[in-house]
C-alpha cells in the first residue's frame, strides 16, 4: 500500500520526518521541459528551472537559483512542531542535496530512503513588483504565490508522500559576468494563507 501524506514542503525535504499536513489542490502547469535549462535572465525561467532541477536530482542547476542572500521560511506548523522557522542558502543546499542524492540511489546514509520518484510542480501564477526587500529599496524586485505539488515514492515502491501547498517566491536582479540574471531571495512555504480558489 502507498502511504500519501502532505507536509510542508521544507520539512519533505527533510526526508526522515514526516506528518499529516494538508490537502489536494489542481495544479495547472506544465511539467518541466525535457530541453535544456533557461537562462535567468526572465523571472519565469526561474520557475521552470525549479521544476526541472527536481525532474532531474541536479543540484548545480538547483544552486545557480538562489542568491547569495537566500532564505527559506517554513511553515508556521512546522515551526510549532519544533523546526526551524527558517533556513538559509547553505543548509537548504544540504538539505536539498540529500534529497537529489537520494532520488539518484545514493543516499548512502539510509538506503531506505532512496527514492524511485521525485517531482516538483508548481502551477502558474503572475508576477507583482516588490518595492523592497529587508527593509532596503528593491527595483525590479519580485514575487509570485503558487500552488505546489512535491511527490516524492520510495525504492520500496509502498510508500511516498505528496505534499500540496502554496509557496511564495520573491526574485531579485543580480548582476553575473554583465547579464541582469533574477535569483531567488526567499522561498516560503505557505499555509493556505491568502489563497486564491
């Protein structure tokens, strides 16, 4: 039997601690092209190359997303249940590295943990300026607040989780080699507050 479960989607990343969160909700996106990643140089590319570096465990790809100053908040139930409110750049990498290792086969530290499957789907959603950012002025700065889908089944092929929630993502412009390239600044992962139906 396959156990589905919903959860917040830092704490799925986690892996190992899961709990009962959550419902369905329809996504309409597209799943992540099978082509070659997107240049960041469109905010929406940045969604695109989320999805696809799930679809394919890459975690350079996942990394060249966020910025230098990348912040993930989790749920506030997640916070209540003892998790931190918030992690930044390098432990969302490690935490993030762990789960694409195991979705190749390799995580090594619990082989039961090895996924056959991991996707992550966001549906669409449009784009609103963000005038600043920690309290700093932020030109062309900004956000979009999406449904997602996380599946992920283990090799054991009788249990998997799928989370659904919303996530909130802000985009900033960062110069690299002369290009204006849009990073991701702050990922949150929101609880049903101000869904749109």
């Amino acid at each position: 039997m396959v156990r589905m479960s919903s959860r917040g989607f830092a704490a799925l990343a986690l892996i190992s601690c899961f709990s009962f969160l959550g419902g369905c909700r329809n996504l309409s996106a597209p799943a992540a092209s099978p082509g070659a990643f997107k240049p960041l140089t469109e905010k929406e590319n940045v969604i695109s190359n989320l999805m696809m570096s799930y679809d394919r465990a890459d975690i350079a790809s996942y990394g060249e997303l966020l910025h230098p100053d990348y912040t993930f908040y989790l749920q506030a139930r997640d916070v209540a249940s003892g998790q931190d409110e918030f992690w930044g750049r390098d432990q969302d990498l490690r935490v993030t590295r762990n789960m694409f290792l195991a979705a190749k086969g390799q995580y090594a530290a619990d082989p039961a943990k090895n996924l056959d499957k991991l996707t992550l789907e966001l549906g669409s959603g449009s784009w609103s300026p963000v005038d600043s950012v920690d309290g700093s002025s932020c030109a062309d700065c900004w956000m979009t607040t999406r449904d997602y889908r996380l599946s992920l089944m283990f090799a054991d092929h009788e249990s998997g989780i799928v989370s659904n929630d919303l996530a909130q993502i802000i985009v900033v412009p960062v110069d690299e080699g002369g290009r204006k390239l849009y990073k991701i600044w702050r990922l949150t992962d929101v609880h049903g507050a101000g869904k749109a139906r």
